[in-house]
C-alpha cells in the first residue's frame, strides 16, 4: 500500500531542518569570532540570536504535529557548513576572509530559504495556519539576513578583496 503522504514528508523535512539550525547555531559565533569586518561580526552575532528563534519556533510546529522534536542528520548543511570552516582555515588572514565567509554563510541562508519556503507550502496545503505562521516569520528573517549579507558584501567587504593588504 503506498502510505508515504505529504505529512510523512512535511514530518521528515522538519527534523532535516531541525538539525540544520541546531547545527547553524554552533557554527555561527566561530563565524562571528572569525570575520574581520565588525559590520559582519555582528550581523553574525545577531543572526545567532535568531536562529535560536528558530530552534524554538520548529519545536512549537513539532508540538503542532504532536511529534517529539527530533532532528535527523542533513548531510547537505554538513556539507555547506564543512565548506565554511575550510574557508575559515584558508583564508585566515587573507584580504578575502570576509568575502569567503560571506559566500558561506549565504550558502547557508539559501538553503533555509529553500527548505522553509517548501514547508510553508505544505503546511498550508494541509491546512495548518499556526504552522504556517511560524514557518512564515522563520523565512522572513533569512531572507532579510540574505539581503544583510549582500549589502556587507557590496558595502566594503568585496572591494577590499580584490587587493593583498
Ligand atoms: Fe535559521
Ligand atoms: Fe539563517
């Protein structure tokens, strides 16, 4: 019998993203400690803060679903975030740290905004207005943050990469 219904999906995409933010949440403030502009250590450190929002508006959406909040390992964030610390290492130093850890961490934005625009979708399909609206505030803020990102990099940040200090 073919049981797989979108709530099985909805339910296995919640614990991907889950892990991905409780995984975000460590990485940020070795992102925040590692950039060299303040302008990017504090958009860092506020996004910090909001990821931890998020951890805890996913487990009000677990609670909705009647689920246990539990996350299931993503071997897509591992791997975008794995890239960030390569960068961090690389270019230690460098005139270009900014410019890689900004790269990184919109790697790491767009790949929220993919899975919570994708959630948001199910939930309403499925008609879950509460979750909807948590999912909803969740991606507001990692699109402002994309934006933020692009505006550092625009700002400063790329330009000062081009030349060795
Ligand atoms: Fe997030
Ligand atoms: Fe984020």
């Amino acid at each position: 019998m073919k049981t797989k219904t979108l709530d099985v999906l909805f339910h296995e995409t919640l614990k991907d993203i889950y892990y991905a933010e409780r995984k975000i949440l460590r990485a940020l403030p070795k992102m925040a400690r590692g950039a060299s502009s303040p302008e990017l250590q504090a958009a860092f450190e506020k996004h910090k803060e909001e990821t931890e929002g998020h951890v805890e508006r996913l487990q009000q959406v677990f609670e909705l679903l009647g689920k246990p909040a539990r996350g299931k390992t993503c071997p897509a964030i591992d791997g975008i975030l794995e890239e960030g610390e390569e960068a961090l290492q690389d270019f230690a130093d460098s005139p270009a740290l900014d410019a890689s850890l900004i790269a990184a961490a919109q790697a790491v934005e767009h790949y929220e905004i993919a899975r919570y625009g994708t959630l948001v979708r199910w939930a309403q399909v499925m008609g879950m207005k509460d979750a909807v609206k948590l999912l909803e505030q969740t991606l507001q803020e990692e699109g402002v943050t994309d934006e933020i990102l692009t505006q550092i990099a625009d700002g400063s940040v790329n330009k000062s990469a081009l030349k060795a200090a």
